[in-house]
C-alpha cells in the first residue's frame, strides 16, 4: 500500500506544458499523486473557458501522452466553497488521505499551512509564456497558443471548439462592457 502520497490543485485552464512539468516533478517526490480540477463548477467565460469534464479528459490524455502510469494518480473535480476556512476539510473528504500539499498558489498554501499539511512550493517553469492567461490571450487573438499545451489537449480543444467557444465568449464580455 502506498502511503506517500501528495495533492496539486489547479483551475487548469486549460491543462498547459507548466502544469505537466510541475506534475512530473512532483513524482520526484511521492508515489501517488491526488489531482484536483480546482472551479470544477466553472465554465464558459473567458478566465474558465472549458467544463470540469472538459478539463478531466484533457488531464486525462495529457498524462498518458506523457507515459504517467495511470494506477499513480486520481484526478477529483473540486467545486469551489463559499468558506476558505473550511475548504481543507471539504477536499479532504472528496480525496483519498495525503500528507503533502504542492502549491504555487498563496492561498492553496495557506488554508494547508493552517491545517498542518507539508506544503511544498513546486519551481515555476517558464512562467511568462506556460500560464493559462497566456494561452487564453493567445486563443483569442489567433497567437501560437498550441506550443504551449500537449498535443492531446490541442485535439480535444479543436473537437470541443474551444477557440471558436473563446472567442465568442471575449466578444460577448466586451460588448456587456460597452452596454
Ligand atoms: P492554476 O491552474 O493557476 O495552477 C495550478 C498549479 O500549477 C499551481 O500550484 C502552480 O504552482 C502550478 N503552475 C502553473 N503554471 C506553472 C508553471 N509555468 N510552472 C510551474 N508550475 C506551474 O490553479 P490555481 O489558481 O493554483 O488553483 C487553485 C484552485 O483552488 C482554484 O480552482 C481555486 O478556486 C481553488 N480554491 C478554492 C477555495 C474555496 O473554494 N474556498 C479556496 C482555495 C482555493
């Protein structure tokens, strides 16, 4: 049984080549990695774009791009709480026990602190072009935004239409702006 085993937290939208950098190098350090699709509740606006199913099938063909043995990690679909002082025990009870937290995120790393989990922050792997801002302004101002992200997630954003979904989502923000 193995019982090293750790917990990331992401929005992951979409799933980006940082994010599966920071995955890989988190198994340096346990066996088993938990994977939480952090806003799961979340999608269709220009800083959400995709559906948790959305993102659980990209993470999903990511990984197994990258040849990561699928008997080593869960990935669970956290909705957002009202609540940061209970949020802890709400991914608590919807994952299975782990004893270390990995977290770029501030506030990821404070809510675990307080609850006395080992938190690790992950390196930050070419920041300013592998973050999701960058890929969303790419998509929508027809920009490279493919280098950025695995193969597989490319194909299922072409079949969900995402590009199309993004930039239609952009035109409609801009035009409640205006109103
Ligand atoms: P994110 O997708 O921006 O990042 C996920 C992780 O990937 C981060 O820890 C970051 O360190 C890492 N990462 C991203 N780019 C990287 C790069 N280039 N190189 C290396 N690492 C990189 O997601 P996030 O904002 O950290 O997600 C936190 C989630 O937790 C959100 O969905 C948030 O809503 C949720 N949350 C909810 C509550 C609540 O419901 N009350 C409280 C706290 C957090």
């Amino acid at each position: 049984m193995k019982e090293n085993r750790g917990l990331l937290v992401g929005r992951m939208q979409p799933i980006h080549n940082g994010h599966l950098q920071v995955i890989k190098k988190t198994f340096e350090e346990v066996d088993e990695l938990i994977i939480g699709i952090g806003s799961a509740q979340l999608s269709h606006s220009i800083k959400d774009p995709f559906t948790g199913g959305e993102r659980i099938m990209m993470l999903t063909k990511a990984l197994s791009e990258n040849s990561i043995d699928s008997s080593n990690y869960y990935i669970i679909p956290l909705v957002d709480i009202l609540m940061n002082a209970v949020w802890v025990s709400h991914v608590k009870m919807l994952t299975p026990p782990f004893k270390k937290v990995f977290s770029g995120n501030p506030l990821v790393q404070q809510l675990f602190k307080e609850e006395n989990f080992d938190v690790i922050i992950p390196p930050l792997f070419n920041r300013t072009e592998l973050s999701g801002t960058e890929v969303r302004k790419r998509m929508i101002n027809d920009g490279d935004w493919k280098s950025l992200i695995p193969n597989s997630v490319v194909n299922i954003i072409n079949k969900v239409n995402g590009i199309e979904r993004i930039k239609h989502l952009s035109q409609k923000e801009i035009s409640e702006k205006i109103e």
